[in-house]
C-alpha cells in the first residue's frame, strides 16, 4: 500500500482507476475527533482541469458541504492560486481537508466560520445531524 508523508504522520492510502475515474481511499486524523476517520478522494479524469470531489466520514457541517456530502473547500470560479491544482500534489490537498475540517468543527461550536465564504447567506441547516441547526 503506498504512503506518503502528511507533516510527521504518515498516512497509507490505496488508489483505484478505472472508468474516467481515479478514487483515492485512506483515513485521516480529523481535528477535535480523537480517532481517525475515512476520506475518499474523487477525481474525473474524463475533463480537465481535475477536480477533486473530498467525502470525510466525520460530523459533518451541511453549510460548508455540497448537496453530495463531498466538502466545499473553494468556489468553482477560484482562481488556481486560491485552490488546489493537480501540481500541488496529494499532500497538499490533504493539507487543505484538515484545514477544511477544523473549520467544520469552529462552526458545529456555534462558532462563525473561519474564512472566506460565498457570497449570501449561510444559516444553519436543520437537517444537519451534528448541531440540528443550533451549534453545539
């Protein structure tokens, strides 16, 4: 199983291709959870530039996450500098999914999100498993 180096851990991966499609499978350790959780990394080959779909199985933050589950980590209309691009390389987006998810777990505390988001409102969903719309 290959590896690769994400800051002083090492994290094992497995890698599938086939049909326009290159899945990556691995767990990772997630902010604030003390165990690691599974992430699968999707990518369409079929048209360029790739993008990657990310799906963390953690508690979850609906407002930050597509209507798939997938995390919304950028806008589609982004530049390159302000996302990540294939020659950034794997480590560099996992970087950006443990950023992702630490940002999840400030909004699941009530707290506002760390960032940049798109434009509009953001409420709180109901449905979301983890806060029911309240926070923590």
């Amino acid at each position: 199983m290959p590896t690769l180096a994400l800051g002083s851990e090492v994290v094992r991966y497995s890698v599938r291709s086939r049909a326009g499609r290159i899945t990556y499978r691995m767990t990772i350790a997630a902010p604030g959870l003390l165990e690691r959780v599974p992430m699968r990394i999707e990518m369409n080959t079929g048209r360029r530039p790739w993008r990657p779909r990310v799906f963390v199985q953690s508690p979850e933050c609906l407002r930050h996450r597509f209507h798939d589950r997938s995390l919304c980590m950028w806008f589609e209309s982004d530049p390159n500098s302000m996302r990540w691009v294939m020659s950034d390389g794997l480590p560099a987006l996992l970087h950006y999914v443990q950023v992702h998810l630490y940002k999840e777990a400030h909004c699941r505390a009530g707290e506002p999100w760390l960032g940049e988001e798109t434009p509009g409102e953001h409420r709180r969903k109901p449905k979301c498993r983890t806060c029911g719309g309240e926070g923590l």
